[in-house]
C-alpha cells in the first residue's frame, strides 16, 4: 500500500492491477491515449487519487463514470497531464540561450524555427518569442507551441499571464512585454501582442503524432520526467530527426540524455544537446 502526499491510500491488490490494465486498454482505444507510455507508479497513483475522489474504488467503474460526458472525459485526460510552468522557467537556462546559443544560431539563419513542444499555456513559448524579438525583432521567427492538452492551448493563444508566471521574468522584460489588468478582482498581464506574430499554436501529442521537421531549436522541458524509459529513447530520436544540423535540443534542469553520443548528439552545455554540423555534409552528399 503506498500513501500519497495528501494522505490518501493507495491500494495495489492484483485484481486492482488487473483492473487497471483494463481502465488503460479501454482508454487507449477510446481515446488514443497510451498510458503505457507513462510511468506505472505515478499513473497509477494519480488516477486512483482521482477515481477516490469521484468516489470510486475500480478503475474500470471509474471508466464508465468518465465516459458518460465527453466533457468528463477531456477534463480528466487534461488533469492527467501537469500544465505547471512560468515564464523563464530556470533563468540561468534562458541567460546561456540568450547569450550564447540564439546568437550563435542567428548568424547562421535569418529567421529561427523553434518549436515547444509541451509548452503548457504558453509560458515557455512566449519567453523564446521575448528573447528573439530581444535579439533579432521582425525576421519572421516561427515559434511553434504543441500540447496534447487543449484546455492549455487555448489559453496559451490569449497570452494572459498570472503574477506568479512572471516571478523570474527579468524586470527589463516585465515591463517592456506585459500590460498590466486587472480582471474580477484577480491582477493579470498580458503579453505584447507583438510577440503574437511569431507565435502558433497546436494540439500534437509526442507520444503518437508525426514530428514537424525542421527546427534550430527545440524546448522540451519537464514533459519527458513523465515519459517511461522507452517513449523517453524514442522522443530524444524523433527530436534528433526533427532537428536541423547544428540545431539544438533544450531540456529541463532535472532531465539528462545518457546515450546523447549513440543518437548522434553533442551535449556542449548542460541541458542543450546539438545535433552535430557535420549532418549538413553528410545530408548534402546524400542529396
Ligand atoms: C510541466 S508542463 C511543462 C511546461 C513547460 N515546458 C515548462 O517547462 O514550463 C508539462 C506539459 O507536458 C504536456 N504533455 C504531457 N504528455 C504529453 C504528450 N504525450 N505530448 C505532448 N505534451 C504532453 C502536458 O499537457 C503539460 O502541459
């Protein structure tokens, strides 16, 4: 029996796990969602806390629950996903980006193509879009945002931002970026609409979709922790192919590829990952 943070115990009886094969099955084929594909501990115990509290003690009972409102069912696929984030998430991360990495890849591309991928509500994505409007306004960047969750997106589109969003946003950026509101109360900023123009949004799950191709950058922080060990291999190589040569991979502050060198990466900086220049000549000769 294990115990969740809010004290809530967690049974695992092997009629339970069997249940709960079930409940994954039936989810898979109704939904496409392949929780396999996740972590087994953590799944498990946060779809058992949320069964519980819908009153539920079967996974599968909780199923046919989830199934009677389509509603129900989108609401519980996107609780299952954890939308926390904030803009300039780990600043020294976004410092290294500025200083080093965007420069370096402006001088080689007029306009970068980046993508953030999990993005959340946007937090991510609008922090690139304030850097390269910062370093390189008017080019025609494309920042490309995907989610599997909705409910994020649509948010993610509106570009309002909560006071707690904003903690590590540097005060230059602030100010410059965000129009303060004030709305039922609650104080909300929201985002230049010039940063819009760089900026799309769009449902793709990594887990089942086909890669867009073709990006200098791309930002996958705090989604992998969730992955299982092989949909993690498999995300680090579709990355890798959807990359350009010379383009890099930009992890969160607890993620690591250990076989980086067996797919092909360089790991020049901590939580960047390049694919090497050299794949320009070997794609040229190929051509
Ligand atoms: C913790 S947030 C990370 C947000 C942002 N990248 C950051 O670091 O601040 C994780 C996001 O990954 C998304 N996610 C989970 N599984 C996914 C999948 N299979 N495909 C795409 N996004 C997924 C969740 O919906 C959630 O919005």
């Amino acid at each position: 029996m294990q115990t969740t943070p809010s004290g809530i115990e967690v049974p695992k009886t092997p009629e339970l796990l069997q249940d709960f094969e079930r409940f994954k099955r039936m989810l898979h084929e109704r939904t496409g969602l392949d929780l396999n594909q996740y972590k087994f501990d953590q799944t498990y115990r946060r779809i058992w806390t949320m069964a519980e509290r819908a009153g539920f003690r079967r996974f599968t009972d909780y199923f046919r629950y989830l199934t009677e409102e389509e509603a129900r069912l989108r609401s519980f696929i996107d609780r299952l996903a954890i939308n926390v984030s904030e803009l300039f998430r780990n600043p020294e991360q976004f410092e290294l980006l500025a200083r080093e990495i965007l420069p370096a890849l402006l001088r080689r591309s007029f306009s970068l193509r980046v993508w953030s991928a999990g993005c959340s509500y946007g937090a991510e994505a609008y922090s690139l879009a304030i850097l390269l409007h910062e370093l390189a306004p008017n080019r025609g960047h494309l920042i490309l945002g995907t989610d599997i969750d909705q409910e994020v997106l649509t948010r993610a589109r509106h570009g309002v931002f909560q006071e707690s969003d904003l903690r590590s946003a540097p005060s230059p950026y602030r100010e410059r970026y965000f129009r303060q509101f004030t709305e039922n109360g609650r104080t909300l900023y929201e985002a230049d609409p010039a940063l819009q123009r760089y900026l799309r949004f769009e449902r793709h799950n990594l887990l089942s979709d086909p890669y867009p191709q073709g990006f200098d950058l791309i930002a996958c922080r705090n989604v992998i922790i969730y992955f299982s060990d092989d949909a993690k291999e498999r995300v680090f190589r579709e990355f890798y192919r959807a990359l350009k040569p010379g383009g890099y991979l930009f992890l969160g502050n607890t993620e690591r590829i250990f076989n980086y060198q067996q797919i092909g990466y360089e790991n020049p900086y901590a939580f960047y990952y390049r694919k090497p220049e050299s794949e320009v000549l070997r794609w040229q000769n190929a051509s």
